[in-house]
C-alpha cells in the first residue's frame, strides 16, 4: 500500500494510492496514520478494503507528511562511504546517529525556509523508514519486521550551524522545515528489494546527487537492530538513512541554497517530493 495524508497543515485526513493513483479517503476507517494505527495488525485491516468504494481527495489537494505525531526522528550521517570522502570526513566504524525533532517535519512538496541566520543551505536526498512495532534490543535477522514502511527524506541543512558553530550537528538539522517527508509511506510489500533502489536529487533541474541504497555502510535492517540497542523506537518513529554524493559543501567551490531554487527529490518505489526555498518569515 501507498499511504498518505492529505489537506491543510494539521487538519490532514488519512488516504491511500489506488491501482489507478486515485487518493482514497479512508478516515471512516483509521483515525490517521500515527503510532498505534501502524501496527501490523492495522495495516492488514486497510489491505481489505475496497478502495474503489471509497469517497476520492480532491484534485491537486496538499498532501501533508505521511506519518502523524511522530515522537522521535532519528538520522544516520555518512552512511554512503563516497558522500564521507566527500566531506572529508572519516569512515565511521558504527554508525553515526543524531536527532532531527519531529516539528521540523513538513508535507512533502511544501516551502523549505532559510533560517535566521543562514549561510549555508544544504539538501541531502534519504529514504527514511517508519517504526511500526515498538523496538528494543531487536535481533538484526528480524529486524525488517518491525518496520511499517519506507518514505523519502530530505535531511534539509545548515552546513555553517552544523559544522562551524560548535557542539552536536542537530542544531545544524533541527530548524523549521527541515524535515521534508513523503510523498507516500510505502509498504514494505511493495518494495522487492529496499537495498536496491535508485535515488537522485536535483537543484533547478540541474542533477545534483545520484545514488542508490545498495551503496549503504549500514544496512536499513542493521540500522534498525543497532539503534534498537540503545533506544526504544516507538510506532511512528521515524529513521533517515543518509545520503549519497552530490551534496552542496562537497563541490568545488560548495555551493548552498538560496531563496527560489527548487529541489526535486526521487527514490525508486516511493515517489517524488518538490520544494522550493522561501526567504525566513517571522
């Protein structure tokens, strides 16, 4: 299944992708797609119904971010050994784990703004997965079990804030709307391989980044069994898992973001995101 959800800003309703690409409200059914209504008993709930009998979205509705009230959302950095080279950072032995807070997390193709402050705006393409069954000390072998579904990321962020102002890189990642997430929250049915999919980014049509998830250090099932070791994730949770090459401070000369440039997001299976770059509003 494609879930979505889809209105304005927190008045979001539940919907899935039918055969057709049709949006199916489906809020007669589940309240929202959050933390309990992702459990794997949920989900097969919604694999029976008829999707065709349901009431469609309106044309051209936003859709909002795929999962609702996430409590924690965790990211992975330099997990693609080229990005690192990139960046001139070393190989990480284990991976590398830091937060992003879940009221960054924006729709899909809604406006990235510049923060206060801002010097170097940065884009970062991830395919994020969804807890859907509460993780703790979880055994690598099982781990893609407990994962509800996949989704693209754009891990927006503040190079100078990150790297040049001291202290943990989350103050570099944490800032309104730079979480971008969707468009979809994809199954894992749905996804023969989710170590073999294809992933770019493009900054005003210009190929920025091109990857794919098999590149990875660390697996997405390895990530999960190794976070698990040190936190609970929770239904709803939400994990980015690094990006490939092409990222802005590892050109020569860098090059960062600035109001009006658009970037286009694509992952294999899960879709597209679009956003635009707004100059900050107070």
């Amino acid at each position: 299944m494609k879930l979505v959800r889809f209105g304005a800003p927190g008045a979001e309703k539940p919907g899935i992708i039918d055969a057709d690409g049709v949006i199916r409200d489906v809020s007669a059914h589940v309240s929202d797609f959050d933390g309990p209504n992702l459990s794997p008993a949920s989900l097969d709930k919604l694999r029976k119904l008829d999707l065709k009998s349901l009431p469609a979205a309106p044309a051209g509705v936003r859709l909002g971010p795929p999962v609702a009230r996430t409590m924690n959302f965790i990211a992975v950095g330099l997990n693609y050994e080229d990005h690192a080279r990139e960046t001139n950072m070393p190989i990480p032995a284990e991976p590398i784990l830091f937060n992003k807070l879940a009221n960054c997390i924006i729709g899909p193709n809604d406006d990235v703004m510049i923060p206060k402050g801002s010097q170097k705006l940065d884009w970062e393409v991830e395919i994020a997965f969804v807890v859907g069954t509460r993780a703790r000390y979880v055994e690598e072998k099982d781990a893609l079990n407990y994962i509800a579904g996949y989704t693209i990321c754009n891990d927006v962020s503040e190079r100078y804030f990150q790297i040049e102002r001291g202290g943990q890189w989350m103050k570099g990642k944490c800032f309104e709307t730079s979480g971008p997430l969707g468009p979809w929250l994809v199954t894992p049915d749905e996804i023969e391989d989710v170590q073999n999919l294809d992933m770019w980014l493009d900054v005003n049509g210009k190929r920025m980044q091109i990857g794919n998830t098999r590149t990875m250090i660390f697996s997405i099932k390895y990530l999960l069994h190794y976070i698990s070791q040190f936190m609970v994730l929770e239904p709803g949770d939400v994990v980015t898992t690094g990006t490939p090459p092409g990222v802005g401070m590892g050109m020569n000369p860098p090059v960062f973001l600035k109001a009006g440039d658009v970037m286009k997001l694509h992952i294999q299976g899960l879709g597209e995101q679009t956003q635009r770059v707004v100059p900050f509003k107070e």
